[in-house]
C-alpha cells in the first residue's frame, strides 16, 4: 500500500496567507510528492472553501476547514475545526465576532505605532489585506512597505508587534472548551492546533479537559513539534482516545524558515500570521 501525502492545516490570502486559495490548491498537487489530501484552515473564516473547490486538480481531495481563535487558561490557543456546516447560526456568530474585533485591534495597533513613529496607516493595512480576515501579518507587512523594519519577520518583536511588544493589542477569541461544542454542534470535528508550539503550549490536564468537552483530535505533527514532542502528543492522543493529525501550517511566501529571535524563531511563522 502507497503513502497518500495529507496536509490538514493550510492558509490562504482569505486570511493571512499570501497566495488565494486556487493557488494553494495548485502548489499541494504540483509539490515534489504531490499532496492528495488538504485541508484549507484559514482563520476564523470559511471564505476561501468554493474558490478553493473550483480549482481543486484532479487527484486532490479538499477538506473544508477552519482554525479558530481560541482562549485556555488566559493564553491564546487555536483550534482547526473540519468539515463543519458553514450556515451553522452560532459558529458563524461567534466567527464574525472574531473578525471583526481583529478590525479594531488592527486599528489601535496602528495608532499605536504611529506613535511609536513608524509611518503606517490603516488604508495601507486594509490595502495589503484586501478582502482578507486582516491580522497582525498584514501590519507587518505594512512596517514593511514603509521602511520601519527590513522584513515582515523583523515586526514581530518587543519593539513592535510581538505578544506583549510595544504596539500589541489583545483581540477577542473564544473559550477553548466553548469552541469544541461549537464546532460539534455544527457537526464538525474539533481538533486541537500546534499544543507544543512555543507561545501556545496547551499541558496534558488541559488537553484531558477539552477532550471531556468533545475534542476529537490533536495535531501532534506540526513544524513547531520536534520528534520527541510528536511522541509525547501521540502518546497523550492514544491514552485520550483522540485521534492526531498534521500539517504544514503553511501561508505561502510569507512563511519564512526563521523569523525574529530565539533561533529566528520558526514557530513565529505560525504564531504572527494567525494574530
């Protein structure tokens, strides 16, 4: 029997992603290896499943998803949700809330910086994020354009837009456990994003906790998770009786091999392009 190639975590320009969703579906089938299974997760919207479907190439199956933005214990955690109904009333709610409380937090977040002197505006944001669910990868690419750092990546520091830096502001998301009975009422299936990644460690009590709730699932293969913490989460998904998943993370040609600091800081690539 043949390995299938599957990425279950994948974003697009419908969130904070650079290329559109036909795009990516192009790149999965034309990869060295081609993928044969993906799933699009952009960020608390669902905007980018029909063009996504009307590219999809022969030979690839979509799974239509979504990563959610989620709160646990006063830190930001993320939950991809698949194969949910779109037309659910509550998810929906809860969703555009999230959306459009990034919005505001984008806004303040430029005042903040313009008064921290960087010559960025919120037409230039709305600008590169276009139909976008905007998020903190379009500020960055914004500081960017203007000069104030040299790269995307270099915005994502204590000086500027990093968590806790000098321009951050906090955004609306939902309790972790409340999302999981979402997802479920809407009859998707829940599972918990990147739980290793530095910034966003979810414990192994916590993990029990949304599995009481409904969890269904833990992304143990991510970029973030080096081999030991792969097994650990396996291990923990097995006890739990959940299943694991994986996936790249990917958000085209803004994913950089290293961001800012603490060994450039890998995971950053994940953590700045989804807040």
């Amino acid at each position: 029997m043949s390995a299938v190639r599957i990425d279950l975590h994948v974003h697009s320009s419908a969130s904070d992603g650079t290329d559109s969703p036909a795009e990516v579906m192009r790149r999965a089938a034309a990869a060295d290896g081609p993928v044969r299974v993906i799933a699009l997760t952009d960020h608390d919207t669902a905007a980018g499943w029909e063009e996504a479907r009307d590219a999809l190439p022969e030979g690839l199956t979509l799974v239509p998803g979504m990563e959610l933005s989620c709160l646990l214990g006063g830190r930001s955690v993320h939950l991809l949700a698949y194969l949910f109904d779109p037309g659910d009333e509550e998810l929906r709610r809860e969703a555009s809330l999230i959306r459009d409380d990034r919005v505001h937090r984008a806004k303040q977040m430029v005042a903040k910086l313009r008064e921290l002197g960087a010559d960025v505006t919120w037409d230039q944001v709305a600008r590169i994020a276009g139909d976008a669910v905007v998020g903190r990868p379009h500020i960055a690419r914004a500081l960017a354009e203007s000069g104030a750092v040299k790269t995307p990546a270099d915005a994502f520091t204590s000086d500027w837009i990093d968590d806790g830096g000098r321009a951050y502001v906090e955004r609306y998301a939902l309790p972790a456990d409340r999302a999981v009975r979402l997802v479920l009422a809407a009859g998707g299936v829940p599972v918990l994003a990147h739980p290793r990644s530095p910034g966003y460690e979810v414990s192994d009590e916590e993990i029990a906790g949304l599995a009481a709730a409904g969890l269904a699932g833990v992304e143990a293969f991510h970029p973030d998770h080096d081999s030991s913490e792969r097994i650990a989460v396996t291990a923990l998904a097995r006890s739990l009786s959940l299943v694991t998943t994986g996936g790249s993370d990917d958000h085209g040609s803004f994913v950089t091999s290293a961001a800012p600091a603490a060994s450039a800081r890998k995971r950053r690539r994940k953590r700045t392009t989804s807040a």
